[in-house]
C-alpha cells in the first residue's frame, strides 16, 4: 500500500530574478565571470594607453601573438577534463616545426605536403604517449615528462643550434590575411564583415536550436528575455571585435583556423558521445568504467588529439617566426595549461569548456600585450602572469570547500535576496515546499561543471527522501 503525502503551501516564492539570470547563463556564472573580468582587464588597459590598446592594428596582434598559445588551449582543455595533464607540448611543438621545416628544405617538399607531414608526426606523437598513458598505466605527468625532455632533443639533434627558414608561402599561415573584395575604397574588409554576420547568426541560432531542444524533451528553461540579451551581449562583442579586425587588414589566416577549431571542438566536446565520455571519465573515472565506458580509449584519443593539435601550433609559431629555431616551444606548455585554469577547468578534472579556455587564453593574451604597452620589465610581466593564474585556481578551489558557492554566486545570491517576492497562493505539494533534499543540494551545487545540454537536476522523485512505500 503506497501513501503519498500533500500540503498546501499558501506563500510560495517565485524565482527571483537573479536565479533566472543564473539560470540563463547555463549555470556556468563561473566562466562568464571570467568574461566580466576580461572585459574589465581590456577597459583598464584602454583607459591606461590612452586609447592605444584598442586600436585595430592592436587587436590584430593580439590574435596573431597568441594564436598558438589558443591553439594549444583547446587540445590541452581536452586534456585536463579527462584527468590528465601533458608537460611535452611545448617540445612537441619545436620538434614538430623543425621536423616540417627541415622537409621543406632538404626533402623539398612542396609545403602543403609539409603540412600534412606535421600533423602526421604530431598524431603519431601523441599515439606514443598515450599509449604508455592509456594501455601500460603510467600517469600521464610521468610520459610527458619524458616527451618534453625527448622531443627537445629530438628539435636540438635536427637543427642542430642552427635556424630553418621557412618559403614565404608557409610563412602566411600565421602572418597571411584573407583576401580583399570590392576594391582598395572599401573602408572595412568586406569578407571580415560577412564572416561577423554569419558568426552572430550563429550565435542566435545556437541559442534558439537549444530552446526548441530542452522545450521538446520538457526540460526546464530560463525566460525567453535572458536569451535575447544573450544573443545581444555575445552579438555585440562578436560585431565589435569583427569591426576593429576589418577596419585594418581583415581577419588573419590564423584566425580563421582558430575559429574552425573553436567550433568543431565545441561541438565535439558538448554534443556527440565522445564528448561525454572524456567529462565522464575525468569525473569519476571508475564508475565511467563500470557503466561500459571505455575509459582507455578516451584516455588515448584525448593524447591523440593534443598531440595533433600541438602540431598544428608548433607549424603555426615556426610560420609566425618565418623560421625554426633551437629554442622555440620553451614554456608553451605553460601558458596552454594557464589558459586552461584560469578558464575556469578544475584541478581533479571533470570540469572545463573550449570557450573557457580561450576566455582564459585572451586574459594572459590581455596581460601580455597591455603591459608591454605600458613598457612595464618582462620580469614583472612574468611575476604578474604567475600571480594570475594561483589567484584565478585557488579561487576556484576556496570557493567550493564545504559546498560554498563562488564570488559570482555569492553575488547572485545577494540580488536574489535584494528582489521583490510575490507571493503565490496556488497548492504545492509538500516535499517541493520543504526545499530540495541532500542529493540535490549537491546536484545543484556542481551545476555549472555539467556540459551544457546535459541536465544534471535531480528531482525529488528521483531522490531517496521522497515520500516512503509501505505494503
């Protein structure tokens, strides 16, 4: 015999605006954030050049400067939300560019084939170390250890202390433009302005294909405002940016490889079964495995990957110098894994996005580039980089010990408090008037850790306090 207990609850608040907002944003307010504070560090940098940094000429280099640190982002990302981490990138990067460049010059290779020849070495470096990493069980801060150290002397034993150039035509994948349409009068560059367009039509549809989704499967979702101001904000920031890129030379050719790797690993991340796979198995890599996932091929495809994409950025650093050098990819290693924290990725795994990561790659992008404007020493640019990047992870980690919620939360918490509750005299049944159970308080809690499109909300029939059988 099943009893089911109801109540009437006479004053029932309805969402306040600040949970609606929280809810609009996907829960990840830890990321946008971020997206506030790099918007603060760009305005700060604006008003302290006197109108220097924002120049078009200004945010040209910033793509072009820090495209491979990006590039390296997305694959090392990929990396950490598995539970692995990768030391050997940066030695990857000078072995692979001085491996392509050394084909073009004694091998003669034409320098597509070239290309081609890179991103061959750098899957078949990363099918080595994820091998040692994903079949033989060593801890992958262990193999690429040794990578860094083997494929740095690999780099050395090919230059030998000498520097490659590269042919000119290589030399455009990291300093080449789009080509100009409708003739030199044009005051902005046409192909960069359609490509913005349809980028902001992305945007929108993206957020529109995500309403009709979770209304088709009745899942719940924010008020239809938060997503026009969304697409508004994002849209916005997307015009801007295109306009002061094709108010100079238009968008570089790095650029548009970045922003196709953008997308074809957002979308692998956040919408194929692969993607859930590698979040899984960075949560929790055991139970990942006793629900059949096949927690080792993960694990190797995700070194596949970054070693793939280590090659695609160490051809693109060895393009941006016009040459390979002995030291190139010292530290690249660093930055990418910088980039990744302080995009919001956890420590233990589990927890991250692409667009975080470039958010983060752009805050280290921003300080680099605005305090080398400001003409401050190198030194302190490096002590500064360092302080950043402890700041933005020990936030992360003081702000989830015994389940308190972020400063960003905490914000949204005070405005929920703040706002006008109207009370509600319809009947509510008594486990949804006697606030959530233990298991969703912990649900609701790693919210913004679960990959968007995946509701992770536990309801109360769901949870083991409600209600109770009896025969």
């Amino acid at each position: 015999m099943t009893t089911e207990t109801t109540a009437v609850a006479t004053h029932a608040a309805p969402k306040s605006a600040g949970s609606q907002i929280t809810k609009a944003l996907g829960g990840n307010i830890r990321q946008y954030g971020m997206m506030i504070a790099l918007a603060a560090l760009i305005l700060l940098f604006e008003v302290l050049t006197n109108g220097l940094f924002l120049q078009p000429r200004n945010v040209t280099s910033l793509l072009i400067q820090n495209g491979y640190v990006l590039i390296l982002a997305i694959g090392m990302v990929m990396v950490i939300i598995a539970g692995h981490i990768d030391l050997s990138v940066g030695s990857v990067c000078a072995f692979v560019g001085a491996s392509v460049a050394m084909s073009m010059k004694i091998w003669h290779l034409p320098w597509p084939v070239a290309i081609l020849f890179g991103l061959a070495l750098g899957i078949l470096v990363g099918l080595w170390q994820g091998f040692w990493t994903a079949y033989v069980g060593i801890p992958a801060f262990i193999v690429t250890l040794a990578g860094m150290l083997l494929f740095r002397g690999l780099d050395l034993m090919i230059l030998n202390a000498e520097s490659i150039v590269v042919p000119e035509d290589f030399q455009k994948i990291a300093n080449g433009y789009l080509p100009e349409i409708g003739g030199p009068g044009m005051p902005y560059h046409l192909i960069t302005m359609i490509l913005t367009v349809i980028a902001i039509a992305a945007v929108a549809w993206f957020e529109l294909r995500n309403r009709a989704d979770r209304k088709k499967y009745d899942m719940q979702q924010s008020p239809l405002w938060t997503s026009v101001a969304k697409i508004v904000v994002v849209g916005g920031v997307i015009g801007i940016f295109g306009m002061l890129l094709a108010s100079y030379r238009g968008i570089p050719v790095v650029g548009l490889i970045l922003f196709g790797l953008v997308l074809i690993y957002t979308f692998v991340t956040q919408r194929t079964v692969l993607g859930r796979h590698i979040y899984a198995v960075g949560g929790n890599s055991n139970a990942a495995q006793l629900s059949g996932v096949d927690t080792r091929r993960v694990s190797l495809f995700v070194m596949v990957n970054m070693g793939l994409l280590a090659g695609v950025a160490g051809m693109v650093f060895t393009a941006y110098l016009n040459a390979a050098n002995p030291k190139d990819g010292t530290g690249f290693e660093l930055d990418a894994i910088a980039a990744v924290f302080v995009g919001g990725a956890a420590v233990a795994g589990g927890v991250g996005k692409v667009s975080g990561a470039m958010i983060g790659g752009f805050v280290m992008g921003v300080l680099n580039l605005g305090l080398a404007n400001l003409s401050v020493d190198s030194n302190w640019i490096q002590i500064i980089k360092g302080l950043v990047l402890l700041a933005a992870v020990a936030f992360d980690v003081l702000s989830k010990m015994r389940g308190k919620p972020s400063f960003i939360g905490m914000m949204m918490n005070a405005f929920s408090r703040n706002a006008s509750v109207t009370a509600d005299h319809s009947p509510v049944r008594a486990d949804e008037a006697a606030g959530p159970s233990a298991v969703q308080r912990v649900a609701s809690r790693h919210q913004d850790d679960v990959p968007e499109g995946v509701d992770s909300k536990v309801s109360a029939k769901d949870s083991p306090t409600h209600g109770s059988e009896h025969e």
